[in-house]
C-alpha cells in the first residue's frame, strides 16, 4: 500500500498546491503534506503554524490527507515516516530542472525514497507563490490564486 | 489500490523501460505494461509481439506487471481496464514537452486518468531507441543499453 | 496603422489557431491569415482550398480578418501586401525556439518585417494539430480541440 | 489605434531597452515606457527619475514615445491609460517562461490586457542589466551595451 | 598536443560550420572535418563527395585543418584516427539536449573520447540546414548563410 | 599549445568540479584554476584562500593544473596570463542559457578568448554546491558530492 508525502514550502497556499493534494490523494493510500519549518532560507509571510493550519483547513474534507511540520531533509522525513513515496507537482520547464536536480540527489541520499510527479490542472499551472505576494504587495486581488482566508491573511500581513 | 498502465512503443525495450519498470512495479498494486499495437506510424523494427515478448521475458520476475498488446489511445486502454493511473518515465526538457502536452490532452479526453511521471535511474537517462537503433546500424555495441537477447535481434534485423 | 499577415500551415484548423486571429484581430487594424499553398512538406489532410476555406467559415464574423493561400516565403507575402508585421502564436518552450530561429531568419531575409508574437488562451495552449490527428486516427473526440466541422472533415478523411 | 505600454525596471537603460523601444514604436501609434517606481524589490542603481531620464533622453527622437513612472501593477497602469496592449522584449528561454507566466497572471488579472512579444536584435539578446552591473563593478567596459552617459553614471555609483 | 575531429552531416556547409572550423583550428593543433558518409538517414542534398568539396575549397586556407569522409560511428572514427577530441558546435536549447545525449551516449561507446563545446558566432547561431533548405526551396536568397558556390549549386538542385 | 583558465567561485569545490578539471588537464597542455576572489557577490562559507587551497590539495596528482585567486573579470584574467581559452563544465539547461550568455559577454569584452564546453560525469550532473549546502545545514552527508576533508570543514562551518 503506497503512502506517500508531498513537501513544500507553502508561502501561501495555493489553489495549485491543493489541486496536487487532491490528484496524490487519489493515487496513495495516505498522504502526509510536509510544511518546511524554521529552515526556510526565504523569509517567509506565515510561520510554520500558520501554513499548516490553511492547509489543514482547505484539506479536512480529504480522508487521507494529514498536515505535519518537518525540519529535516525532506528524504528523512519520509524516511521516518516509513514511507517510500515522494510527491511533487511539476508545472513549468524551470520546476522540471529544479524538480530533477532535488529528486537525483534525494535518491543518492535514500535509494529507497521514489520521487513521483503530477501535473496541476491547466488553470493553475502558471500560479506561483512568488507572483502571488507581488501582486498583494501592490494591492492586486489574488482572488483566482488562493482561498479568501489566505488572501485576507496575506492583505493583512503586506498593511503592516 | 492504484494499478497503473505504462504504455509505450518500446522499439526496442531499453534498461531504461525495465528501470521504469521496476519503479511503478514498487508503488502501484499493479502495472500492465502496454505495447503499442500495429498504428505506430514510424516503421517499427519489430512486430508489436516481438516488442511484447521481449518485455514479458524481462519483466517475468516481477510479481505484479504484466504485459499486453493495444491499438486505442493509451487513455482509453486504461479505461477499458478499469484503472486510472497513466505512468510515464521522463529524463530531458523534450521528454518534459512532449509528456506535458500529452498529458494534458489525455486529461481532456480522460479527466479521471491521472499520469503520474517517474525519473529513470541516472545512467539510462540518455538513452534513447534512435540512438540506438543508429548505433547498431553502424556496427556497434549496445550492451550497455539493452539486454543480450534484444541486441542480438536488432543485429539480426540490421543484417537483413 | 499596423496590418498583420498570420501565415501557417492550419493542418486543421484549430480552437488555439481561431484564439489567435481573435487576439490579433483586436491588436491590429488588418490581419491576413495565409495558408500555406502547395509547398507543405508533411502531407497535408486537407487541401490549402479546404484549410483556407475552414479558416473563412469560423472568422467570417471578424470585421478585420480575411484568409489567403500564398506559396512563397512568409516574408516575402507580407512584403507583396505592403505590410510589415508578421503574427505568430506561442505556446511552448520548443515553439519559443523554432519560432525564434524562424522570426531571425525572416529578419536577415527582410529586415522590415516585424515578427510580433501573442499567446493563445492556456486552455488552448497544448493543442497540437499532431497530436489531433493520432486522435481521430485512432478514433478518438476531438470536439474539444476542432469546431464540429473540422472534426467530421477528419473523421471523413480518415475512414478512407 | 492600438497604443501600448512597455513596462520595465530599466536598471539600467540597456541598447536592447532602446532596440525594443524602437520596434514597438514602429508597431503602435503610441508607446509609453513605464519605469517601475519605489516597489523594486531588488536594490537599484538608479531612482525611478534617473532611470526614466535616461529613457526620455535617448528617445526624445521617436515621436510616438513617452516615458512614465509607475508604482501599480502593470496591468493597473495600462489599464488607467485605457490602452490594452503590454509590450515586452523577450530574448532567450528562461526570459520565456518568466514572461509567459507573468502574462497569464496578468491575463486572469485583467482579460482584456494583450500581452505582445518582441525580439531585440540579436546583437542585444544576450545583454543583461545584471552583467552589466558586474562588469562595471569589476572595472570591465560596457561600453558596448548601454550609451556613454549610463555607463558613466554606473561607473560613478560603483566608484562610491 | 590535443587533435580533434569535427563530425557532421553539412547538409549543407553554412557559415555557421565555418565559424566552428576557425574556432576549433585555434584551439587544437589538428583538425579534421569529417563528413558522414553514405549512411545519413535524411535525403541528403549533395553526395559526400560534394559536401567534402565545399568544405576543402573553404578550409583551403587554414593550416591545420583536413577533411575527410567516415562512414562508421563518429567515435569509432575519432578512435581511428588516434585522436581523442570530438568538437561539436552547440547554439541553441534544442542543440544542447541532442548534443549532449549524443555526448553521453559516445562516453558510454568511447570512455577516453572527450566531447568538447565552441559556440558560433551569433550571428550565425540560428543559421539551420534545414531552414536554407527550406528558402531555396521557396526561391528566396541565402547569401547571408552560405558561400556564393553552394548557394548556386543548391538552386542548381532544386530547380531540377 | 593551448592553454585554459577554469574560473569559478568553488563554493565548496566539489567531485564535479574535479571531474571538469581532470577532463580539462588532458585536453590543454596547461590549466589554470582562478578561484573568484572577494567580489563574490553571494556570501561564501569559505575564503577565497580556503577554497583554493581545496583545489590545490585535490589536484596536486595532476602534474598541468595549478590553483590561483583572482579577483577581476574572468576574460581579464586570462589575457593577463596570455592565455586564450575560458574552460567551462555544463550540465544543465540553465546551465546552458547563463554560460551561453556569459560567453557571449565575454566574447563581446575579449574577442580572442575562446570559451569552451566540457560535460561532467553523468553521476556528478546534479550536483550543485547550493544543494550541499542546504543538505549540510540540514544535518544530511553530503559524501557523494565532496570529499571528507570538504565535508568536515562544511559541518564546522555550519555548526558555528
């Protein structure tokens, strides 16, 4: 039985990332998503708590999601899970090399850990976390990016 | 229980499909390995029961996968059977393009057949079945890229 | 006032190629789409006559839009209309680079011809005439891809 | 009358700026350059006035050209101009998936903004205002990428 | 002393090969220009003979080159000439994938063959066989791409 | 005889790294090592001198490779050393865009500087000295991609 955990940074939550939730939770028996904790190298808008807590909230309805907070190597949490399945979204051609680079030295790093990727649906392969804070910062409406409680977290984080 | 297809041409059959392969075997509950039927429209170097046979010959240690003849879209051979996991290998950018774009064109016509993409091991990535066939064409070796018994096929073809 | 020639091959006609001319349409004063005559390498489905006359039949209700068949270099009908803009879709990394091998080569061939790219619709985006044909060969719908008329033209073509 | 707005961060003015600048006035009746104001994330060289004195000084010869500064989102400022064409240079494949994503999310942001690509010349598809920067911080000559004025006013900020 | 074999179809000779030429003769203390021989699998132009020709009369100059023609693999080639530099010449995205699949595949055949990179120019770096092919065939110029003999002697062969 | 420079930040020096070196020390007659000196933008985990003098230790067996600091424009220093060749490993696709561009920068600063291409080892493809960094501070055994003396001043570092 295939379970199966999909890291991340989640600085915010998208409608991309739950749509990658949804797909791996069709395919595994259980899926664990992975927020990175203190050791984001980039400041993040929400702490580790507070990634989570959209994320748990936007995937309660999915029985065999579940949301913990990791400060390792994404290879070592999976690892002390038990588990042997890594899942990743994959969008764009710079996600693809980056995508590859990671997956190459996760399994020199543990063999047994297989690197699995879907693809978004269409409508939100261009969402990037990063575009999406420019566009708050400017006072733009991500709307068709994100669920409206991170959108008024993020508005309120940026009015500071 | 995720079964999956892997569907494919395989001419000819590469340790880089048997690494494919192996992977989906270790996820999925079930992986029917599918061999494109006689509508493969560049001339194939084997008939579709050759291509499939030298698979079943190398794949029989593998508990879970087997092997099967097709001649619809890939999509709808996995419906047919009932599953709803397309895997494919990817290693290049081209793969990457390619895949994506046939990705999301089976997703229109099969939104419940997720494709999932695994990574060969690193030493397969760059082998490709027109390399090959390039290589024994002009006398050389391809032990390194398919087993003894394909290799000695395709000389045997390349002779004629 | 800038007038446009959208020069292509429409082997068919696709949605992705209408949500082009819609775009150029609204951009510039004129815009010529031009089907390429009998010079196509790859064997045509239809005839330049029936590509053209698809391309007339879906745009007929575009003010500014008319369809001609030339047999020249692209560049070289722009020219012979007087005009110097060149449309081009783009969609795709490996679009990104035949099209810019192309729009530079034009360039040395006529220097005052500008070649001016849009993107069609992301819905659009993966369309590929290619991938339509292996569909209806083997027998699949294309109704998300082809107006309706295009769609029974292939089937036709394809049962002979 | 299409009229369209190329916006940037000009940091600095590059002969490529200048190239496409050129080309997009050639294509429309009108041309704002839109230099972008204090929202820079990254550490400028220039203020928003010095870049946009530059611009305005080497193309105070092309009639249809303005240059502004703006401190909205792009679409924002094209659409408080009532234009709705965004004009950008675009020049090699990691500048094409940047762009494409960029324009899809001002697409969802504002339909009815059209995003239209250009190519500089070739002579300027390498240029980079980041290069350039390191150049002038190593005490290399670019004299060969920007004008005689920018170059000293660079050389004068790194000498600080 | 390093030598090195340059290997290719020059289907046509462009100035784009020539520029290779130059470069790779200011590298390395020998040269050779191998044209592939009777085994190209795409219809070629101009026999071998002719496409070593071109390529002699425009070399003719330069010391420490020489052309000749192999009909094996490249690195058996290289191997027999007691050489151990394959020069290639690399311009675009779509080249370096191929190039370098090539390259690994040749390490895997010839471990003690090193596959060495030179860009051309750039204003040749677009410069395709296939696209010269294409406007000859079309009745436009290629002088800007290929010297004055083989563009005569291509509208020599696509008038027959 | 041609001699090169390997310019490079070497931040930490890694077996890809190595890898290009040895490649590079059989194909010139001399190789010069220039370890980027205080200007390195990104902050560095070791000195200029550190970083050198890992490089000196794990080349001191190849009897054509020396160890030098430099700290102006890469084309600079080797005109400085009267040598014409810029060594370079890729691997990557964005690999390719940067190099490419770097290159052709280069070429622009110092028209006789020929830079040249080499592949690394495909089991050293992915390595990149940003990821070992990461996996460091991360806890993980960065092994495979340096040697131990390497990897103990990493976790020295980082434990600080």
């Amino acid at each position: 039985m295939a379970k199966a955990v999909y890291p991340g940074t989640f600085n915010p939550m998208t409608y991309g990332h739950l749509d990658v939730i949804r797909r791996g939770a069709a395919i595994f028996d259980e899926l664990v998503v992975a927020v990175t904790g203190r050791s984001v190298t980039k400041n993040p808008i929400f702490t580790e708590e507070e990634r989570a807590s959209f994320l748990r909230r936007h995937t309660q309805d999915i029985r065999n999601v579940s949301v913990e907070i990791f400060d390792t190597l994404a290879v070592d949490f999976v690892r002390a899970k038990g588990f042997h399945v890594l899942l990743r979204g994959i969008r764009t051609m710079s996600d693809f090399e980056y995508e590859f680079q990671m997956a190459l030295t996760n399994r020199q790093l543990a063999e047994e850990v297989e690197t699995v990727f879907v693809m978004p649906s269409l409508e939100y392969s261009y969402v990037s976390a990063r575009l999406i804070r420019e566009i708050v910062a400017h006072g733009g409406s991500v709307s068709a990016f994100v669920p409206e409680d991170v959108e008024e977290a993020l508005k309120a984080r940026f009015e500071r």
